[in-house]
C-alpha cells in the first residue's frame, strides 16, 4: 500500500512538473496590463486590448 501510495506521488508529481515546464517553454514572456480602481476591483488585459497601454508603459520605463 505505501508503495503504491509513493509511486502515486512521484507520477503526479512529474505530470505537474511536465506541465509547468511546457508552459513556460511554450509561451515565452507574456507581457498583460493590469488596471486596479479604487474600490479594489482589478481587471486584467492582455494582447489586443493592452496593446495601447503596453506603449505607453514602454516609454515611460525608457531610460531618458
């Protein structure tokens, strides 16, 4: 029973782990905006919809 229990662990392990790893090699970089009001709410946008946003933000963090 315990080793069965074991072998249980190490596979769900290792399908967790191929899952990370195929994210992050899948996608690379990921850039997202995330707009925070002031009652808390936060909305999160990503590709076409923080594309005018994202340049802002690109020239803003430009060194002068």
């Amino acid at each position: 029973m315990r080793r069965k229990l074991v072998a249980l662990s190490i596979v769900v392990a290792g399908a967790f782990g191929a899952l990370a790893l195929r994210r992050r090699l899948r996608g690379g970089p990921s850039e997202r905006v995330e707009l925070v009001y002031a009652d808390g709410m936060r909305v999160t946008l990503t590709d076409v919809e923080a594309a005018p946003l994202l340049a802002v933000a690109r020239d803003a963090l430009r060194p002068a």
